[in-house]
C-alpha cells in the first residue's frame, strides 16, 4: 500500500524532538510520501529545511497560521515563497477563517488576502491548500468566482452539499482521521466521489483522540474510514487517494 499524507505540519514544534522516528513511523505504515505545511515565515523555513533533509519523501508548501491571521507578515512569507519557488510544491494553507476571525471589516480583510494567494498560485502554477474554518461555503464562492484550477480544501467542516459544488468545478478535498470522530466529515466522505478525494493528517492537529499529538502515519485511519463508509476496498481507496494527490501535486513517487 502506498499513501500519500496531503497535509502535515512537520515543522510544527512539537516535532522538533522525534521528528526523524515519526518519519520512520510514516514509511513503515505505507506512506510514500507527505506533503508539509510551513505556517508564517519561520514556519516555511522549517519546512523547507526539513523537506530538503528528506529530499523525495518530504516536500514544503508555504502558507499562513489562521490561528492569529493580522500578527503574520505577509510579506515575509511571499517573499520566502517566491525564493523558493522551486523547491515548494504548493501555496497553503491559505484561506478564511471565520471562527477565529468575527468582524466583517476583518473578514473583508481576510478575503483581500485570499485573493491574493488564489491569483499568486495562479502566476506560479501551484496547487493552492485552503484553510476553510467555518467558512466553506464563502471559500468555495471565491475559488469558483476566480475560475481556480488546482484547489484542496483541507480539513473542509462545511455542508457536503456545497462541498459537491467544489467537486463539480474539479476541487480536491482531503479528510483527516478525526473522521473517526466526525459525523461531518462521515457525511462529506458518503457523498465526494473518490476521484476527488486525498487524504491528510493535519499533524499534530485533527487526530482520531484529540488530546494526542496527531501524526502522518495516523492516515491509515482516514483511509479506513472512508472505505468503511464508501463500502470500497482499502487497496483501491490507497491507490486512487495517492493517484489523486500526484496529480494534484505533480509527484513522481
Ligand atoms: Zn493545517
């Protein structure tokens, strides 16, 4: 079986002290490869250092941590984006945030960035990794309002009747192994095809008990659920899952 994590924040600090036994951890349980997620300038680093430390498993997306979206420098990070862009594979995570972010003004705000890294993916012909907390639907409207091609939403917690209006405009959707514990994202598994769908850790976030650090080989738990719902063998969810994130992300594993 070869699984391909879509998601990951290996440069989030709580790996800093076993980051190499959970890479290990990751291959022994069939994964081939994951895709990081640096999070503001000191974050993207990271995650460049270590995508280059294990060069063909690891590779670096950089983005914006929505945790507190106005204390990043924007800037910064666009810089490092461009330096680097080629040794990233995508933009993101990027995206709204409205169960963090309340007034209108601050989410008008937060669209205008969107919109910036939607156009940015664009010029730079990079999949864009979108970060929709509590604001599905709005995020889906922009994407398809800005004609965006290589899109994952990642984490998606939103309707699955409007995740289907991503789907129709070619959207991929990643789910993490919360949903074990998620009856959202059960409901979203049911109805997305399987040819739109990745799988992601979301590491050390979203895990199947959320008290524990969340770690890429915990994929295998996604992808048990989502044969469990979809009634579609484990191998044939393995394959097309990773078939799915080489396309998105042009990986030759
Ligand atoms: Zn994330």
């Amino acid at each position: 079986m070869r699984l391909v994590d879509a998601h990951a924040h290996l440069s989030d600090s709580s790996f800093e002290m076993d980051l190499e036994s959970v890479v290990l951890k990751a291959r022994e349980n069939g994964l081939a490869a994951i895709v990081d997620c640096g999070l503001g300038p000191d974050g993207a680093l990271r995650s460049l250092r270590i995508s280059e430390k294990f060069r063909g498993y690891v590779y670096s997306t950089i983005g914006i941590d929505y945790g507190a979206p106005f204390s990043v420098n924007y800037e910064e990070v666009v810089k490092i984006i461009l330096d680097n862009r080629s040794r990233i594979i995508g933009i993101g995570e990027v995206g709204l945030d409205y169960y963090t972010v309340r007034a209108p003004e601050d989410r008008a705000r937060l669209i205008g960035f969107f919109g910036f890294f939607i156009g940015l993916a664009e010029r730079l012909n990079l999949p864009i990794i979108v970060h929709s907390r509590s604001a599905g639907k709005d995020a889906i409207d922009i994407l398809i309002g800005r004609n965006a091609k290589k899109v994952l939403m990642h984490a998606f917690d939103g309707k699955a009747s409007y995740a289907m209006k991503g789907v129709e405009a070619g959207f991929f959707f990643s789910i993490p192994p919360s949903i074990a514990r998620s009856p959202q994202k059960q409901k979203l598994a049911a109805r997305l095809p399987l040819e739109n769908i990745l799988l992601e850790s979301d590491s050390p976030v979203l895990g199947v008990d959320p008290l524990k650090r969340n770690e890429p080989a915990n994929i295998v738990f996604s992808l048990r659920e989502i044969s469990r719902i979809k009634k579609i063998d484990p191998d044939t969810v393995a394959e097309e899952t990773t078939k799915n994130a080489c396309r998105l992300f042009g990986l030759r594993i």
